[in-house]
C-alpha cells in the first residue's frame, strides 16, 4: 500500500512540475510572422511585460504605432491589428516593407537607446 501510495505522489509532483513552464509562458509574445510567404528565420519571441516595464514604456502606441500623412498620430494605436494591416513584403511608397518595419520600430528602438538585442539570433531564436 505505501508503495502505491510514493508512486502516486511522485507522478502528482511530476504532474505539477510540468505544469510550471507552461504557466510561466502566458507572458511571452510571439511577433505575427503569418504576413510572410518566404520565413528566413522563426518569429521573435520576447516577455511582452516584462519588455516593457525594463524599457520603461508605457503607452502602447510606442510600439503599436499609427501614421496618417507621414505623421505618427500620438493618440492612436494599432494594438489590436496585425503590422501586415499597412506593411506588405514588398516596399510600398513611403512605407517600408514589414520586415523593414519590424527592424526599424525594434531594433531601431534598441540601437538608439543602446539597450536590447540588436543581432538577429538574440531575438529570432531557433
């Protein structure tokens, strides 16, 4: 009977241990790659949260910017569309490609304040 019942504790704490990381993933953002037809690298992963308490950014059109006439509207945010929404694959007028996009509103950010990853495989991680 005690056999039976270690066996059961120890598949109870195993069960619960792997329930962890999935509980500490809710947190992480994956950047919407779907826009894409050829991916040369997996999507960007980053702690969405986290990100941004460490930046200090707390308006979220910071990021989830909207542009009307070449001017960035402070007032407004794309939050809930998808950047494919104004940025195609392909360089369109004055908007940049969505690849371009994406590097130049995340990376660009991080080149000025000289903080964050800057080399592609620090944030497309394999």
């Amino acid at each position: 009977m005690k056999k039976y019942l270690m066996l059961a504790l120890i598949l109870l704490s195993l069960l619960a241990f792997s329930m962890l990381p999935a509980a500490s993933q809710e947190e992480i953002e994956v950047l919407d790659d779907q826009a894409f037809s050829k991916k040369q690298r997996p999507p960007a992963v980053f702690k969405h949260d986290e990100h941004n308490e460490k930046a200090e950014i707390e308006e979220c059109n910071e990021c989830h910017h909207v542009y009307e006439n070449g001017v960035k509207l402070e007032d407004e945010s794309s939050e809930d569309q998808p950047c494919s929404d104004c940025h195609s694959e392909k360089e369109s007028g004055d908007q940049p490609r969505l690849v371009r996009a994406f590097h130049l509103n995340c990376k660009g950010c991080h080149q000025s304040l000289k903080k964050g990853p800057i080399m592609c495989g620090e944030c497309h991680v394999r």
